[in-house]
C-alpha cells in the first residue's frame, strides 16, 4: 500500500467522529461548550466502556474550551506540551464517582500569623479520625495526594485522598457532604478561620468547590496568566512507580478496571438540606448558612428596614444562600425574629415567624412565612435599591472567577 495513502488513512481515522465513538480510534474532540461535550461522551458510553475516557476543559487567550479524551492518549499530549501552555482542569462529572478532595487556599498577606502546613497536617488528622469512625476504613499518610501551588501571596494546596482498596465516594456532592460533615464533628470549628477579603473571617477549606461538573485544575497545570505550576509537594508519601502513575493518583474520578467494582461510599445530604433546595430552586447545589448578618451587608440593610412595622425593629436571626452548579448565588433567605408582620394577613403572626427571599436573577425580594395558613403565599416583589444590585453583581462576578479550583 501507499505509504502516502496510508498515512492519509489511518489520519482520517483518527479523526472520525464515528471511529471514535465505536472504538476504532481514541477519542480526542475538541468543543467550545462544555454540553455538547457532556453529550459526546455519554454517546460514547453508550455503545461502548468508556471507563478510560474522559472530559477536561482548558484556558485558551480568548476562551475555555473542552476536550473529551482517552486518559492515555491525553496523558501523551498533556507531557509534550509546553508547561508554561498547561491550563488544563479535570471536569468533576456529574454523577461520577470520586475520590475524597480538598482545595485548601488563603492569602499570606491578610495571614502573616497563619501556619498553613500545620493547618493541612491536622486537617489530614481529622480526615483519618472521620474516615474510620463512618466507614471503618484506616487512612495511611500514604493515601494522601498532597499537591501545592503556594507563591509568596497565597498558600495553595490540593489534598486528594485515595484509600487502600479504592473505595471512592458514589458523586463529588456527597463527597461533599462529608466534608460538611467532618466540619461540623470539629470540637473547635474556628480552628481553620482565616482573614479574607474586607477582613472576613472564612476556612481555609474551599466548601465551594463540591459542585455538579465542577472544574479542577490538573496536576503540572498553572491557571491561565500565573506561570504558579500545580506540584507534588516535598511532604507527599503518595506511593508511584513512575511519573504517569502518580499523575493518574491525582485525577479526581480515576480511571476505573471495567472488571473492578470499587467499593461506593455514601454520604447523603441531609433531608432538611433538600427540602430547603427544592424551597427555593431546582437548580441550586449547596448551600451556605449564618446567623446576624450575611455577606451581603446592602442588603442585610434593606430586608432589615421592610422588617420594621409599627415601631417594632425585626431581626435576622439566620441566612442561607443556595448556588446553583457553577457556585452563581440564586437565593438568599433570611428567617426573622423579633417581627412576625405577615402582608397575607395584614397583621403579626401569633407565633410563626416571617421570611424574606431574595431573588438574584431578578434582582427581588418577597416575603414569605412559616405559618401553615401562609405556606403558598408569595407578597408581591420588591425591587432592590442600587446598593444591593451592585453587592449581587460584584458576588456573581466572583464566583464566575473562581470556579476554577
């Protein structure tokens, strides 16, 4: 045959989107949305295992882009391209069971006092403790993938948790959970508070970052405009007999033997958690909850003066934000105090206390309350003052650029 020819062949196939999807060649598809990639490789899955295929995105100078690939494949490519050119993020699937991870940062300047390896050691500590206290699995220093990108500005660590038998986490939502589980169980919770922005206090411990098809920087990747490489720390015991098996440790949903059956660990979110979820979108994906005052201080401010009636100053008494996959906050619900003026009924409940929701999308509040004669009734929306569209805009802008773990 043809050397020509040949070659003219098999480059053809190799770049046949049926080839690919029946098997013949290796998937490696490029696309500019990260759906219509969802939905090529769940074409995939289909006719075939894919266990060995899966979805990245990557940071171009005009746009991200997304690349459903075979893991081996990938890996090739991935080593002959230039580090400074590795803007590369494993896409967290959907559904797709996990391995337990942490994305654990702050910023030196606003922590000058702050011990950020003391603060990962111990947190490892805990991480053992709840692992064999729900599961009955014994966690080794051994099992813990320990990755950093620390600069002089910010401490940066990735901790990814692999145990003896494989046993990973059923989807990253529940593994999630058990991160918000592990929080809660600690005797002194402020142990991992740190100053962030405005000198607000928040853990070092990135709650954000257990979200549907939620994007995580890959091992030897820097973020785009930062030439800070993602890497193996000094203290990482992570056990691998080559360069390509440790970087296979640190994929997050790890390529799978299609004759293995890992063990799926299981850790549901809570009943009240779900039912809050369904209260206020059919999009949202976690939540966040306070007392007093919530981040968002314009409009802690307005729902405070609709809860004066007759003299009577209302409080906050909690707050949750619910955010929907991509960490975008939807609602904020503040439950009051002090005030139970209901508009239904144009008087103050006897015992049920009233809330307000706030509408990100649609830049609203109403209000609602617990009284069961109440339960359906929504007051007409309020439009929000200035003040809180810029605090929603400023935190819809945030998390745009912080999806990226």
């Amino acid at each position: 045959m043809n050397n020509a020819f040949e070659s003219e062949f098999q480059y053809r196939v190799q770049n046949s989107i049926d080839c690919q999807i029946e098997g013949t060649a290796k998937p490696n598809k490029v696309f500019a949305l990260q759906q219509p990639a969802i939905d090529f490789l769940r074409e995939i899955q289909t006719r075939r295992s894919a266990h060995n295929i899966k979805l990245f995105s990557f940071e171009t100078k005009t746009s991200r882009k997304f690349l459903v690939s075979d893991i081996d494949l990938f890996y090739d490519l991935y080593m002959q391209t230039s580090p400074t050119q590795r803007h590369v993020y494993e896409i967290i699937q959907e559904n797709c069971p996990c391995r337990l991870y942490f994305d654990l940062e702050f910023k030196t300047k606003w922590n000058p006092t702050v011990d950020g390896d003391a603060l990962v050691s111990h947190l490892k500590h805990l991480v053992t403790l709840q692992f064999y206290r729900k599961y009955g699995i014994q966690i080794f220093p051994t099992d813990f993938v320990d990755l950093e990108s620390t600069a002089t500005d910010k401490f940066s660590r990735h901790l990814i948790v692999i145990p003896p038998n494989g046993e990973l986490f059923i989807n990253n939502i529940e593994a999630g959970q058990f991160v918000k589980e592990l929080m809660d169980d600690i005797m002194e919770p402020d142990i991992f508070e740190v100053t962030g922005k405005d000198q607000a206090l928040q853990c070092f411990i990135d709650k954000g970052v257990y979200t549907r098809n939620r994007a995580f920087r890959c091992y030897l990747s820097s973020k785009f405009h930062s030439d800070r490489l993602l890497q193996r720390h000094p203290n990482c015991a992570t056990l691998a007999g080559s360069e390509k098996e440790f970087f296979m440790k640190t994929m997050i949903c790890p390529r799978v033997n299609e004759n293995s059956h890992p063990l799926l660990l299981r850790c549901p979110v809570s009943e009240t958690n779900s039912v809050l979820r369904r209260a206020t979108s059919t999009v949202s994906t976690s939540i966040s909850t306070g007392y007093l005052s919530s981040p968002f201080e314009a409009i802690d401010e307005f729902v405070l003066s609709l809860a004066t009636q007759d003299g009577v100053q209302g409080c906050i008494r909690t707050w949750q934000l619910a955010h929907d996959e991509t960490d975008q906050p939807q609602f904020l619900t503040y439950h009051m105090v002090q005030n139970r003026y209901c508009r239904n009924v144009g008087r103050a409940h006897k015992s049920n206390n009233i809330m307000y929701i706030v509408d990100f999308c649609k830049r609203i509040v109403y209000q609602k309350c617990h009284d069961p004669d109440c339960s359906d009734y929504k007051s007409p929306p309020i439009q929000l003052p200035s003040s809180c569209i810029l605090q929603i805009d400023e935190a819809k802008q945030n998390a745009n650029e912080e999806h990226t773990g």
